[in-house]
C-alpha cells in the first residue's frame, strides 16, 4: 500500500508546473507545422500563393485562433497592423493565422477576418506542433526554420520573442 501512495505521489508532483521535465521549444521545426488548407480571406494573393518552402530565411508568426473567440478576433485585429508595419518596414517577417474551430462555416471566418482588416495568410484546419491547450496561441519561428518561442499571444513574452527573432534577421 506504502509503494502505491508513492507512487502516485510521484505521479501527482510531477504534474504540478515547475516540476514537469521543461519544454525545449527548440526541437520544434517550422516543418513540423500542420498548414491545412487555405481560405481565401486576408491577404488573398498571398494566401493563395503560399509555399511553405518560401519561408526560409524569414521570421515567421504563426497564430493559431478562432473566431468564436472574442480575445482571437482581437489578436487578428493586432496582427493586422502588425503586418502593415512589416509591409512599411520591409521586413522579412510573414504571419500566417490558421483557423482552429472546425464548426465554423468558412464564410463566418472570412467576415471576421475583413472585419478586423488583417491582410494576412489565413488556413484553417492546421496546427502548431506545440500547444498550450487554448487559444490564441501562436509561435515564432527564427529564420533558420527554428522555432524561438510558444504560448498565449496576448502575454508580453509574445513581444519579447518577436523582437529577439527580427535581431536575428540583422537588419
């Protein structure tokens, strides 16, 4: 009886946060990355256009959202003015945002998407090889395909990590 308490003990502490073996978000390659499929909303000509094999070399946001969830919408609303800050800096830096929630009609994402004016790649169907279990969740890859960072895009981590992946870009 004593070794089975243990046992689950052990089990039990090794749950809690700080105790789990650490994630090394390093070993997660932008191959890795389910695309999906593209829908034809935000950025159209790039959406369309999109080859996983262009990315090399440029920092990439890949934001994981849904439109049912009202810190989502706000999140594509921000990478929007993200993505013309890009544009105006000429920076190599791409953003694709990729639809989770399978119960939504394409049309119901794609006002949503106008709505906010991103003018970025949108998939849906996709997904991150990293989770956190909600959403929004987004990674930052380096340009070396790696990925840098993962986790709620809300928090100030997301800021963080985005500008040590553009110090990688040297530019």
């Amino acid at each position: 009886m004593t070794k089975q308490l243990s046992i689950a003990a052990i089990f039990l502490i090794s749950l809690l946060p700080g105790f789990a073996e650490k994630e090394n978000v390093a070993d997660y390659k932008i191959n890795m990355v389910n695309w999906g499929e593209a829908l034809a909303v935000g950025d159209k000509e790039k959406t369309e256009k999109f080859d996983a094999s262009s990315l090399k070399g440029k920092v990439v946001v890949v934001e994981e959202f849904g439109v049912k969830t009202p810190a989502c919408v706000q999140r594509i609303k921000d990478l929007g003015r993200l993505a013309k800050k890009i544009e105006r800096d000429e920076l190599k830096v791409v953003i694709i945002a990729i639809h989770r929630q399978r119960d939504v009609p394409d049309q119901q994402i794609a006002d949503a998407v106008e709505k906010a004016r991103a003018e970025i790649i949108i998939r849906k169907n996709g997904f991150l090889p990293a989770s956190i279990g909600g959403m929004p969740h987004a990674a930052i890859f380096l340009p070396d395909g790696t990925m840098l960072w993962h986790g709620d895009s809300t928090e100030r981590d997301f800021d963080k990590a985005y500008k040590k992946a553009l110090d990688q870009l040297g530019e």
